[in-house]
C-alpha cells in the first residue's frame, strides 16, 4: 500500500505554501527520514523527509502553489523492496600475467567531442538594460500575504511623536551594568515591548480579531517583532511578554537574531503572535504605514530618532524624537481606542522607569 506525502501543518494562519524544491525526483529511491522537498511559506522554510523508505512518484511540480494536508507524492513502498536484488557472491576472476597492450586509435579515428550545451542565463530584454527572472517563492507568497491584508482588513493608520530623551538617557545610565550582569545590551526594543503590553493591557480591543462572525480577544501577550533578512521579511514572536524582564526580551530578541542571520528560525518561533513591532528605524526610515500582519488586528511601527526643534515649557528646544505609526483594523477598533492606544505607548517610553518598576 503506497504511503501518502502531505503538506505538513506550518503554523498558525498558514493555510498555503509553495512546494520550492523536490530533492529526490519521481521515480527515485528514497529512504526514511531523507529529505524530499521543501516548503516556502510567507514566513519559513520547512524542509519535509519520507516517513518510510520507497520508490517516490510525485504529485505536483517545483513551484506550485499547496494547500495544508494536500497529497504531493506517494512512496511505494513494495516497489523499493522489488528494486532492491539479493546480492550474491562476485565471481573470482583471476588476474593476467601481463597486461594487454592497449592500441592507441589515429587521430582521424577519434570522434571529435562534443560542444558543451551553453548554460541557461536569465532573460534579458532586447536593449540589454533590464534583466527578467521569476520571484523567489518566498518572495510571491509574501506579496500575496501582503495583498490579502490589504483586501480582507479596513486597515487606518494614526500617528504621533515621542520625546526619546528620558528612554535613551536611562539606557545610557543602566547600559554598563545591564551588559555585565546579562551579557546582552539594553535596547530600545525592549523598552517598546513592555509599552506595547501596558496599553494592550488597557485597550483590549487592539488585542482582538475577527474570525468569521466572531470576535476572538486573545487574553495572552505574544508579541511578533518584525525582522529583515536576506530571504525577506520574518516575523519571530516573543511569548508572554508581560512576564518577561527587560532581559529575558533581549536575550530572546539576541537569539532570534542570530537564528535568523544562520538560517535555523523554526516555525515555532513564528507562531502565535497577537501584535506586531516593525522597526523601520533601524534602515533610516522616518515615517511610514506599516501594513497589518494577518489575522492581528494592530501593528506598531517604529522609525528613526532624530533631533527636532519642539516647545517645552514655552521654550523651543532639540529633542530625539520618533515617529510612531499605528495601523489597525477598524472593523474591530474604533479611532478613539486607537489614538488611546498610541498615547499609552507614548506616555509609557517618555515614562520609561514606570516600566521598569511595573508601575
């Protein structure tokens, strides 16, 4: 009985992926356990092995579009035990005396050989000046995640700014002490994190999402932290973030960064977040909409420090100041929650030893 090859679960919200690559072909060999294909999703890579050793006949090509629990392939297994012959014992043969001269054919006799069939490049329009290649599967799934969000979601964006000054003065006062006693920095994520579960805590509607007719509002803080990589964009998601310490966040976040960097980010790690941080700011980006990351209902961008000239106390002074943007559904939250939202966050990061006190 042959043994069905599906498309394995690969997170929550993952209903598709691309079949990329078949490392074994159809009709080859394959052992338990040996790597058959990969899958590319919106968010990872997920490599799939043979659950029993057979001969493989595929279903569908490199490339395709798959859904969750689709059949992709068969192993037949009694066609690998039929391929496999009894071995039996080699022959003696016993070896010359001497060995046979080998004549050496003419030159006119040898066949020539043959050219080497030119190698397939990309194709390049008429003029030379563009250069056309398919997307990464990656890259298409992720362009249709993005178009999704856009179609399915009532997605507004509200902003506002925060004096960084009392954050980045109490990071400079604690950094020396933090890195001794932790072995990692003390960054500006973490301060964001806690104000994101502060006002989460407050505004539970931003903490909701629509499923069907339904309103699920997620009573856990999991928090997803938008991070480029070579690949595109990834999401790893920090679970209960309101009972971390500011060292646990940036020790997770250091370890998600060096998983992402190698290549190991599993599909664990991106699964389950509630809420979205993207950091613009990191590539010099002053002010953008980020776009929301689906089914969450809220995403919080971050974006460049800059100094600027604002009043306080009737005095016009420089200050660090940073754009926040939040863009959220609003089939599910109305416009004063959300500027509700968004002024926790800022008042929180102006107030940032509120956070460190629990305060």
């Amino acid at each position: 009985m042959n043994i069905e090859v599906k498309i394995p679960s690969a997170g929550e919200s993952i209903t598709s992926g691309v079949l990329s690559i078949w490392h074994k072909k159809n009709g080859e060999r394959v052992s338990r356990d040996e790597l058959l294909f990969t899958l590319e999703t919106d968010k990872v890579s997920q490599e799939v092995t043979a659950a029993d050793s057979g001969i493989l006949h595929t279903k569908v090509a490199e490339g395709e579009e798959v859904k969750i629990g689709q059949v992709v392939a068969e192993i037949d297994p009694v066609a690998e035990g039929a391929a496999t012959p009894a071995l039996t014992p080699a022959p003696v043969i016993e070896a010359p005396k001497a060995p046979a001269p080998v004549a050496t054919p003419p030159p006119a006799a040898k066949a020539p050989a043959p050219a080497p069939k030119p190698t397939e490049a990309s194709p390049v329009t008429s003029d030379s000046r563009a250069t056309r290649k398919k997307l990464s599967p990656l890259r298409r799934k992720i362009a249709t995640q993005l178009v999704m969000a856009q179609q399915t979601a009532a997605i507004l964006t509200t902003f506002n700014e925060c004096d960084m000054s009392a954050v980045m003065a109490l990071r400079k006062e604690l950094q020396e002490d933090f890195s001794k006693k932790h072995g990692v920095k003390l960054g500006f994520m973490s301060f964001f994190i806690k104000a994101v579960v502060d006002a989460l805590q407050a505004i539970p509607s931003i903490n909701s999402r629509i499923d069907g007719d339904e309103l699920i509002t997620n009573n856990a803080f999991d928090i997803g932290v938008a991070v480029g990589t070579e690949r595109g964009l990834i999401v790893p998601v920090l679970k209960d973030c309101e009972k971390l310490s500011f060292a646990e966040i940036e020790t997770s976040l250091a370890g998600f960064a060096v998983k992402a960097r190698e290549g190991r980010i599993s599909l664990e790690d991106l699964s389950g977040g509630v809420f979205t941080i993207s950091n613009g700011g990191v590539y010099g980006s002053l002010l953008s909409t980020p776009i929301l990351n689906p089914p969450q209902s809220g995403i919080l961008g971050m974006h460049k420090i800059q100094e600027r000239a604002v009043v306080v106390n009737g005095q016009i002074v420089a200050r660090p100041m940073m754009y926040l943007a939040l863009s959220y559904d609003h089939r599910v939250v109305d416009g004063k929650e959300a500027v509700t939202f968004l002024v926790r966050v800022k008042d929180c990061l102006e107030n940032p030893a509120r956070l460190l006190l629990g305060a």
